[in-house]
C-alpha cells in the first residue's frame, strides 16, 4: 500500500469582485497542481470572491457570483481527479458564513465554515459573517438548484468535521484559527487527522513571517502531522498588502517555502512526503497518545479516494528546510513595492507623483518606487508575460519592454521639488541627486509667487501682513505661515498629478504619494491638508527607525550614492 502523498497549497493574487479572474487564477492553480502529481489543492480564504469585499459580502449578488464560479470549477475537466478546497461565502438557514467547500469529481464533500473570526485591527470579519460555534457538529445544507444540477446532491454536510480517504484523514482550518489559544488542530490531531490544512487572508506586518511560521511548525511538533498554510497574496484593492508565504510542514519543520513578495498572480507549492514518517514521529510521543485515547471525536465524511497511489512511485520525497527570512530593509524594499505594483495596474493611472523634499521619509517614498521598478523588470526578464501586459498598458506602449529600472522609473515617477525662499541650497540638491540616480521625471519650482498670491488675497481682506517669529512675527503667524506653505504644496501637487503628463505629451494622470510615516501619523505630528494628503501612502505603517535602516539597506542595495550623505533628516 502506497504511503506517499503529494498535497498542493498555493498563493493567488485575488481581486475583490473579479469574478472571472479569480476563477481564471484558480483553475490556473489547480491545473499547476495536477503537473506536479498533486492530489489535493488548498487556496487562499474567500479566493473565490477576494477577500477584501467588505460590505458587498452583505449583497446577494456576490453570493450568486460565488456560486457561479463554484458551478465552473464542479464542470471544469480541470477539477477532476484531484481534491480542490476552495474559499467563499455562504449562506446556511439565512446566515452568512466564511466557509471552505472541498469537492472531487463533481461532487461536494464537505462545507467547513470558519469558526473563529478575525476581528481586530484591519479585520472586520464579524460585521460580515457568523462563526460555526457547535463544535464537531454537522447538518444538512440544501444546495442551489444551479450547484444540484452539477452535482446531482440534494444536500451536503455542513459543518465541522473531517474527511477520511482511503490512506489518510484531513482536517480544515481557516486563517484565524490558527492563532487561536485552543486551534481546532490539536483537538484534530488528537482524533487522528494526519493532514491539517489552513486557508489565509493574512496581510504584511513587518516581522510577521516569523510568527507565522511559529505557529504552523509547533502545529505539528507537539502533535505530528503535515500541515499546508496558503495565503492571499497582493493589495487585492484595500489598503493592505497580503504576503503570501504559502509552506508545507510536517512533524515540526518546513518542507515547502513560497514567497512572501512576488508579482507573480499565481504560485504554487507542492511537497511529497510520507504519512508513515506522521506515525512513526506520534508514536513516540506517550503525552499525546494518553490524550488521544480520551479526545472526544470529529464526524468524519468518508471520500473513495486516495492521496496515495497504491504502490509507491519511484517520487522522491521532499527534503527539509530552513525558512529563509528577509531581513528588515528587504520586507520594506519589496513588499511596500509589490503593494505599490498592485495599486498603480488596477487603478488604470499612468504612475506616481512624490514631492521630493530632500527629506529622508520622501527619499524612502522614491526609493520605494525604485524598488518597484526594479520588480518590474526581474519579473519581465523572468518571463512574466502578465507583467509585460501590464507595463505595456500602464505606458500606453505595446511593444515597450523594460529592461532598465531607471529607464522604468523615469516613465513611471515624476519627483518634484517644491523650493520656498526658505528652502535650503542642501535639500535641493539631495532632491536633484537622488532623482537623478534613480532615473525619476525631476521638475524643481518655486511656491513663492503662489503664497505672496495667498498672502496679498489675505491683506486685501484684513489689511493684515502675518510674519515669521525669525521676522517678530507671533506664534500664531509663524504657524500660519509655515502651513499656509505646506497646504498650497498640496494643491500644488495634485494639479501637476493631473497635467503634468499632458504637458509632456504623454496620456494619462499619476496618483500621489504620499510620505508621512507612522510615527508622525500616531503623533500627529504634521500639517492636515499638506503633502502628507495623497492617493496613497506606503510608508504609512514604517516607524522612522525602520525607514532608516531601509534607506541604508537601498544605498547598499541599489549603489544609490545621494543615500550616503550624512544630512539625510
């Protein structure tokens, strides 16, 4: 009897509401799976949908959707002779739930819905759906007429419980569940399940990785087993970026490492490993086997299939591994990046727009762009023939092929210096270098016409002239002053975001970044209405002392001399 399995997890780059692109990058997955010899295919919570829909989840059009792109993949010769376990909504008895639907030939296995729900920071969950609370409890769900029609099922199991194959037993968890003080896999593990499997939408927080990968290696080290995590992957429309990290583990070590950062729509991981290696490793551990022996146990929905072939094949199985970790100036080199790749190709604009204050939270913005370009053009190098599309279409060039990051940023970046007769000779000149070596669209002007037209509307008004303290002017009016600069930088910004490219020619806008970092966002230490209002802010989560080291680590990285002086502020 044959003990080695092939199991397939993947990271899809999901867009919320993209019916038919999400089901494209699916069948894409399931298909790279099945050339792998895998036998089983996780995806990424709520894949079929996207999972930053928010409250579109409360409209009845995206569960219809969802159920048509379920019905596609149920037909699709794609699906067949593989276990596909897929992420979307669904409604039981009149409540919405965030729910996995595992199926094979055409017919559903078993609907799991998720029960535990994210619901702090950036997650809402519970605004949305229900968490399943009865605890290895199943019921009847009565499918749609368009799902019975493809299935030829009345009703399916509802709930939480575990599928029993021919060689194996595999158990579900969602996301949240995972980070849970008491997640369903110990309990699960307890009753036998061998293969633990966890759909994310988990987004990048700097030093995530780390826990992440914490987690899912002491799933199995206490108790054994195989455990598969996927993810989301890319800002699927919201402000959060999602950074894949798709593994497979078993008994304690990682056997498959996915990327955190690509711009790759679909990836996927495979691993061959044994399930004896899952027995031998439990049957040495007493602790665990007392408390099995006494663990109250899941439904289990039997499958007429195998994970297995029936006699071995001559597949080596997979090797363990070390989980290679990005340092910290890399997470903010490449995911802000890939955020920033995402943002621009969906919002159909021509590329960005940074005021360049020779400042060192608006160099990190640049040097972030620059990072991107260089994405770009590894990606295009590589045969990435998506992101080819997508740079012809963002330059409204169809036979354009980058292949130099400065040549890409120059097309994609306008950096502009915005002088006031208080500016420095210093920041223009750190503004200039670093535009220069990064190949930017460099425009340097001057505000002062613009606040002396400001200032004069003011007087004729009040017949009052405000003055700087240095001039013997008052708090109030220095402060006036200094934001009365800062706003019309702001209003300043957006008209040459808006014309900047059709005074040159070239169609389109660019949206405007923005530079304020966490710090000063918590402190409140800024001018509302000034640069720090803009399209988009990608330093926005980085602390000043993280947004150091990644200037540094881009001097080093990117040969960018203009980051070496020791003025940067």
């Amino acid at each position: 009897m044959g003990r080695k399995v092939t199991v397939a997890t993947c990271a899809l780059n999901q867009w919320a509401l993209d019916f038919e692109g999400n089901l494209q990058r699916i069948l894409k997955s399931i298909e790279i799976a099945k050339q792998k010899g895998a036998r089983y295919r996780l995806g990424p919570e709520l894949e079929i949908c996207g999972y930053g829909c928010w409250d579109h989840y409360h409209e009845s059009d995206t569960l219809l959707h969802s159920l048509q792109v379920l019905a596609a993949l149920l037909v699709s010769p794609v699906t067949q002779d593989i276990i596909c376990d897929v992420g979307m909504p669904v409604m039981h008895r009149g409540v919405r739930y965030n729910c996995r639907v595992l199926f094979l030939n055409r017919r559903i296995l078993l609907i799991r819905p998720k029960m535990a729900l994210a619901n702090e920071g950036n997650y809402q969950e519970l605004r949305w759906f229900t968490p399943w609370s009865r605890s290895r409890q199943t019921e009847e769900y009565f499918l749609p007429r368009m799902i019975q029609e493809v299935t030829e099922q009345e009703t399916v199991p509802f709930g939480d419980a575990v599928l029993a194959t021919q060689d194996t037993c595999i158990g579900s968890e969602v996301c949240e569940e995972l980070w849970t003080p008491h997640s369903p896999h110990i309990d699960m593990g307890l009753d036998g399940v061998e293969i633990f499997t966890n759909a994310s939408g988990s987004h990048h927080v700097l030093r995530k990785a780390h826990a992440r990968v914490d987690l899912v290696t002491m799933a199995t080290s206490k108790n054994g087993g195989i455990y598969l995590l996927a993810n989301q992957k890319g800002c699927d429309g919201d402000r959060l970026y999602y950074d894949g990290c798709a593994m497979v583990a078993m008994n304690g070590r990682v056997f498959a490492q996915g990327s955190q950062f690509s711009l790759a729509d679909v990836e996927v991981l495979t691993a061959t490993l044994d399930l004896e290696d899952v027995r031998s490793y439990r049957a040495e551990i007493s602790s665990r086997n007392l408390a099995a022996s006494r663990v109250s146990p899941y439904p289990r929905v039997k499958v007429d299939f195998a994970l297995s072939h029936r006699e071995d094949v001559p597949e080596p199985l997979s090797e363990a591994l070390e989980w290679k970790y990005h340092s910290v100036g890399e997470e903010i080199s490449l995911g802000p990046a890939c955020w920033l790749w995402d943002f621009l190709r969906r919002s159909q604009q021509a590329g960005f727009f940074l005021p360049l204050s020779g400042g060192i939270d608006s160099a990190a913005t640049a040097c972030l762009v620059y990072s991107m370009c260089h994405q770009v053009c590894e990606a295009v190098k590589d045969g990435n023939q998506d992101v080819l599309a997508d740079v012809r279409a963002i330059t409204s060039q169809v036979s354009y092929t980058p292949q130099d990051p400065q040549e890409l940023c120059g097309r994609l970046l306008t950096t502009c210096y915005m002088a006031s007769e208080n500016s420095s000779q210093e920041t223009s000149d750190r503004a200039r270098e670093l535009a220069e070596q990064i190949g930017s669209h460099h425009v340097r002007l001057s505000i002062d016409p613009a606040v002396k037209a400001v200032m004069g509307i003011f007087h004729l008004v009040t017949g009052k002239s405000p003055r700087f303290a240095a001039h013997g002017g008052s708090s109030r009016e220095n402060v006036a002053l200094q934001n009365i600069q800062a706003r019309l930088r702001m209003v300043i910004t957006y008209l040459f975001a808006q014309l900047s490219l059709w005074s040159r020619g070239a169609g389109g806008g660019l949206l405007v970044l923005g530079s304020t970092n966490v710090d000063e966002s918590l402190l409140g230490y800024l001018t509302k209405y000034d640069c720090s209002s803009a399209d988009i802010n990608p330093i926005g989560g980085v602390s000043k002392t993280d947004l150091r080291t990644f200037v540094q680590f881009c001097a080093e990285r990117f040969q960018l001399p203009a980051l070496q002086r020791k003025t940067w502020g």
